[in-house]
C-alpha cells in the first residue's frame, strides 16, 4: 500500500442520486493506494491483518486495485466487506511530452477542442487570461479567487464538493506550497474568475483534487478549457509521471485520459447489527438510485434533470 493507515471518521454516504440523504460516520483506519503503488491487483478482497485501534469500526481501502466481479457484501471471518464503489480510474501518462500527448486525440476532438479555445479567445477580446499558482505567497490569492468560482457551484450546493473553506484546508495549502508539491490555475474573463483547478502533487503524480467552474460561463466550456491550459503548463515543467483523475467516471476524465485501471473502495466493518444495518440500507438506496436513473434515460430525460438539478434551468 502507498500509505499508512489513517485513523479518522468517514462519513459513510447514503445518497440519492446527487442528493445526500444521509451520511453517518464511522471511526475507521483508512488508506489509498496511489498511482505510484506499486501492488499487483487483487483477485479475492481479504480483510486487513493489521490490529483495531481503539473505538475503530474497520478498514477502508480507497482505489484498492481489483480484477475479476468482485461480490458488492460478503462477511469475511470478523468482518463485513462491502465494495460501497468499482470504477476506472483514469489517469494521464505524463512522461511524454505535450505534443506526444495531443496526438492521442483524434482529428474531431483536437479540432473540436481548438474550436472551443477559439470562441473562448473570441469573447475576452483575443487573449486568454490565467494564472498559475504554487509559491507561498501566491496560495492565499488563489484561494480567494477559486472560493468565489466555488461556492455558486453545483458541486458545492449539492454535492458539499466545492473547495473546502476552512482554516485546515489553508495551512495544509500553505505547507504543500513550501514543499513546491501544489499547482492552483484560476481561468479568467477580464479580472472575473471563471474556473479553477486545485492540484495537490505527491511523489512526482499531481491529484486532480477540485475542478469548478461559474456556470453563467458553462456554454463556453471554460472547465474544459482551463483543463487544456493546466495539462499543457504540467507537461512543460517535465516534473511529473501521471496527472491522477482518482476516483468517479466522468466524461471529462475519459476525455483526457490516456490511460485506466479498474479499482474500488473497500469496507472492512466489525460484524455487528449497525454496520449490517448501514450497508444494507446503502445497498437498498443505491438499488433504488439505479432504477431511478434507468428510467429517465429510458425516457430521454436524464440530462435535462441533471441540468436542472446542477444549474436550476
């Protein structure tokens, strides 16, 4: 494993969709495994050898790599294991150069891309303005711009995802920036921050941790246009192996991709009538979130509800 373990309480999510019903916490001793880990994946999900700690209520594994269909519950001796996600996590190969790195793309979708850079340059009058940021005195700045684009975001009125705007939040900014391992990138439309991109970097992979942008600015793919801009600044500092899109399956993540692997969070939970009672209902809600979002797209209608629920039009 890339980390020791974490002792912290984990708010395990009961959602519908992208509404949070409800999210009660465990105390558990938690890691992820990184893109620098250098594990084989896993075949069978057996259960940590490492002792509780006092008051911890199990393991999780985040980005645990797995092959094969893994079973979603199984109690396992002492536990309960619960694959509570699968995913492909997605990731950038950075060890290339830029113009390496575009090739992948097909001719549409540079041209594409281009297009929307255009349109973009257009509207600011023929110049695109942005900024990098990764020195100490530079963070409190950034932070103050990405805090305005944040918190008008669906990410943050939804899905409580926006960037964290908390004291902790700033002091661990600050320490990475001292450590030169942060990149921040704010897109503007004059002096107006439009999008933000916050990447902590850690042994040579920079995390995409927030990316959000003003939805006024949402039929200018400013998001996307910020993300182009941020990879080809990375690539030329020759720094960094991978830009790690970590955990969830976006279209925007598949996009920019260059590369995948298949990974899930694992629950290791005490076997007793709680646990049994949260994984069950976890179960039963994403059961029920499922078919709920089958039927709108049987109908067409998912995107449009999407839409609505994110920007209210």
């Amino acid at each position: 494993m890339s980390q020791a373990w974490q002792y912290q309480k984990v708010p395990v999510k009961l959602q519908l969709g992208d509404t949070a019903l409800l999210a009660p916490e465990l105390w558990l001793q938690v890691r992820e495994v990184g893109l620098d880990d250098d594990d084989l994946p896993v075949s069978e999900l057996i259960p940590p050898a490492d002792p509780l700690q006092l008051g911890s209520q199990g393991f999780l594994i985040r980005s645990l790599r797995i092959t094969g269909k893994q079973p979603v519950f199984e109690k396992r001796g002492d536990y309960l294991c619960y694959v509570s996600s699968r995913y492909m996590r997605y990731y950038i190969d950075m060890r290339t150069s830029f113009s390496e790195y575009t090739a992948k793309f097909s001719s549409k979708t540079r041209s594409t891309l281009n297009r929307k850079i255009r349109k973009y340059k257009d509207y600011c009058g023929g110049e695109i303005s942005w900024k990098v940021y990764k020195d100490v005195g530079e963070m409190s700045e950034f932070f103050r711009l990405a805090r305005a684009v944040s918190e008008i975001t669906y990410q943050e009125k939804l899905l409580d995802a926006g960037l964290p705007d908390s004291e902790n939040f700033c002091l661990e900014m600050e320490q990475l920036a001292r450590q030169g391992r942060v990149r921040g990138f704010i897109l503007f439309h004059a002096s107006r921050p439009v999008s933000y991109l916050y990447c902590p970097v850690t042994n040579g992979v920079v995390i995409y941790a927030f990316l959000g942008y003003d939805p006024s600015y949402m039929n200018f793919s400013v998001g996307t246009i910020l993300q182009w801009i941020a990879l080809e600044h990375l690539f030329g500092e020759k720094l960094f192996r991978f830009f790690d899109f970590t955990e969830g399956q976006s279209d925007h993540k598949k996009l920019f991709a260059t590369d995948n692997i298949q990974c899930a969070n694992v629950f290791f939970l005490c076997s007793n009538l709680r646990n049994m009672f949260l994984v069950h209902t976890q179960r039963t809600i994403n059961k029920l979130s499922k078919v709920t979002g089958d039927m709108l797209d049987q109908y067409g209608i998912k995107p449009a509800v999407r839409r609505l629920m994110r920007f209210g039009k």
